[in-house]
C-alpha cells in the first residue's frame, strides 16, 4: 500500500465518521429542542440505526459484493444519503422524522462494511496497517465535536445545521469515491447463501457454554450501552455543561488511547476480568450522571472520559475473545453474528427502552428526572455484570492463548 493509497483511505474513513459522528451524538437534543419530541420518539429515531445495522448485511451480501464496485456504491449511497440528511432539517413532524432518518440509516449502514472492504483490499498486511487508517475515523469523530461548539457554536436549537454538516461531508465523501481505489465485486458468480449473511455458522459456538454466556451478555449490556448514545447530549446540555458536544468527544479520545493498553491489560487479567472490568465502569458511569449535576460537573466529565475503558474493555475484548473462539474457518460469519446481536437486536431494544424510560421521567421536553433516568441502565449493567461473573466460566489455557495472540 503506498503512502498516497493510505491517504485516500484515511481521508474516507475520516469522512466516514464525520458524517455519523456530526447527526448522531445531537439528534436527541434537536429533537427535543426543534421538534419538541418525547422520549419514545427520540428512542426510535434512535433505533432507526439498529434496524439499519440488522439489515444492512443483507444488502451488502446479496447486491453489493456481487454485482457493484464497493467505492461506486459507498459514493451513490452517500449522494443520496446527503439528500435526505439536507431533506431532514425541514421536517416538523417527530413522526415523519423517523421514517426518514430510518431511510437514512438504511443508505449510511451498509457503507461501513464497504468503507472496510475498501481498505482491506488495499492493505497485504491488515492486522498491521488497518488500525493506522481506521483511527482516522475516531479523528473524524471528534472534529465533529469541536466544530459544533467551538467554531460554529450551535445552540440547542439550531443543532439542525448538523445534519446540514454531514450532508457536506457526504456530497465530499461520494466525489472522493471516484477517486479510491478499485474495489471490483469479489462474489459476482457465487452464490450467496443467507445463513452465510447472518453468520448462521457461527451458531455452532453457541453450543459452547462459556461463549454462550458471553453472547448473552453482549446483547444485554448493549441495553444500557443505548442509553448512553441516545440521552448523554441532552442530559449533558439540561445540566448545564458548556460545549457539551465538545465535551463528549473526550470519550472518543479515550477510546483510542485505551484501545493501545487493551495488550497489557490482557495479558493480566485475562478475557474475564477485562470484560468485567468494562461492565463494572458502565455501572461506574452511569451512577456518576445520576448523582452529578450542575454543582458535581466532574462527575459527568468523569462519566464521559470512562467511556474508554467501557468500550474497549468489553467491545474490543470481545472481538478478539470470539476471534479466538471461532477460528479460522468461520471467524468472518462469528464476528458478523455478533455484530447483528449487539448493534442490531442489543442497541435495537436499548433504544427502545431508553424512550419509555425517558418519557417517563419527563417534566417538559427539555426538562427530566436525570437522576431516575440514569439509575436504570445502571441497574441493568449490574446486573448483567453480577450474572456474568457467575456463569462465565472459560478455560484458563484458552485465555494464555488469546492473550499471546494479542501480543
């Protein structure tokens, strides 16, 4: 891969998560604040993407990987994604604003696995060289954050000119997917099977209690994980915190710097604790938002700077535990299973939970209860924690052998 190759594929994963990164962290609050929507509608605009990611292999499987170039289709769907972002800030309607941010999240979806092949098939080497380009999707992110709040100063209510943002970023986006790199259909005469898409062999690891366990857990801790992306910026904002979305991007900052001291730990603690140690900081977090306050701000800091080890210490351990459970024979299928139960079926239900929850405890649609709020996902990632330190019960040669892989 040449230096010019890593910097066109650095430059589209920077564009990549710009445009996620600009709608999704202030979409509760816009809500909210323009459109004047109760908890169970920002809970569904929210779960539009869970759909979307439960969906989206099919796409990508069935029509993608057989009869298009991967940079044509992540441009044309990111052209028309740019459309409806633009067609979004003129809407209303809560209501109407689902099925449209819903259309959306189905075009945006399936450009993540094709951003990905497009790498992939660029790099000899992609245990070493992808992680160099994919932190250029962190970075884009976090200038999301920064350029909401401390260049254009968006206020809660004009948080409409985000998705205007991502628009931009997208149009920028498709015309540099002219230029990427050719990635040609890889299945154009094969036949796709949908037990493949879905990662249907990999259901044989289920048969094995101590994944078993894991899998379960992974669904469930998704649960609280949805109160997080859906509530923080509103909750943040009614707190009184300033450059709140500014702020939150200290999470991705210590996602990536957390993310290079997952070998050390590992190699500690073993895939057990790592996972419990994340579990243990969802609780942490959350019942710093439900204590902090205007008067306790380093609470909530302190909630957002955890999200490091939150994610890493269970997502990316995760990965690299199902990894090595799976094989090589089926390693593809395992971690796409995986990825459909947690960000489809997990998110998809934590969305929907955070809604009722948040509407339940609603004084007016920028006014809640944040304390009640906080102290269910709380609740719920204790105890998940509290019955995976139970049950998880993994061998110890299989954890010397997944902590030297990851040496």
């Amino acid at each position: 891969m040449t230096g010019w190759v890593r910097g066109q594929l650095s430059a589209m994963m920077f564009l990549q998560f710009f445009i996620w990164g600009a709608w999704y962290v202030t979409m509760g609050t816009y809500l909210a604040n323009a459109l004047q929507a109760d908890g169970v509608a920002i809970g569904d605009a929210y779960s539009a993407m869970s759909i979307a990611t439960i969906i989206s292999p099919f796409f990508v499987g069935m029509i993608a990987d057989r009869f298009f170039a991967a940079q044509r289709l992540l441009g044309i769907l990111h052209l028309l994604g740019a459309a409806v972002l633009y067609y979004l800030t003129t809407i209303q309607d809560p209501d109407i604003f689902y099925w449209f941010i819903l259309l959306y999240s189905l075009m945006y979806a399936p450009t993540l696995a094709l951003a990905n092949a497009i790498s992939f098939n660029q790099m000899r080497e992609p245990g070493k060289q992808f992680a160099a380009v994919r932190v250029w999707g962190t970075v884009g992110w976090i200038a999301t954050g920064w350029l909401i709040d401390q260049v254009f100063h968006v206020t809660p209510s004009d948080l409409g000119i985000t998705f205007k943002m991502a628009a931009i970023a997208s149009v920028a986006l498709a015309v540099l997917s002219l230029f990427l790199p050719n990635t040609p259909p890889k299945a154009k005469d094969a036949t796709v099977r949908t037990s493949e898409i879905i990662g249907a062999e990999a259901f044989v690891l289920l048969k094995n209690r101590p994944f078993l366990v894991f899998f379960l857990a992974s669904i469930l801790i998704c649960i609280p994980l949805s109160f997080y992306y859906s509530q923080t910026n509103q909750f943040l904002v009614e707190s009184g915190m300033e450059h709140a979305t500014r702020n939150m991007t200290f999470g991705q900052i210590s996602e990536a710097l957390f993310i290079l001291a997952i070998p050390f730990f590992f190699r500690r603690f073993g895939v057990k604790y790592m996972i419990l140690i994340g579990m243990l900081t969802w609780v942490i977090r959350f019942l710093l938002f439900g204590f902090g306050g205007p008067d306790q701000m380093w609470m909530l800091f302190g909630g957002i700077i955890l999200h490091g080890v939150c994610f890493d210490f269970f997502f990316v351990t995760g990965q690299i535990y199902t990894d090595h459970k799976a094989g090589e024979k089926i390693k593809s299928s395992a971690q796409g299973m995986i990825t459909m139960a947690t960000y489809g079926i997990g998110m998809w239900i934590g969305t929907k939970l955070s809604g009722y929850v948040a509407k339940n405890y609603t004084i007016s649609p920028t006014e809640h209860y944040w304390q009640e709020i906080w102290l269910v996902p709380a609740a719920i990632a204790a105890v998940v924690f509290v019955l995976f330190a139970v049950f998880f019960r993994e061998k110890q040669l299989d954890r010397k052998q997944v902590a030297a892989a990851v040496h």
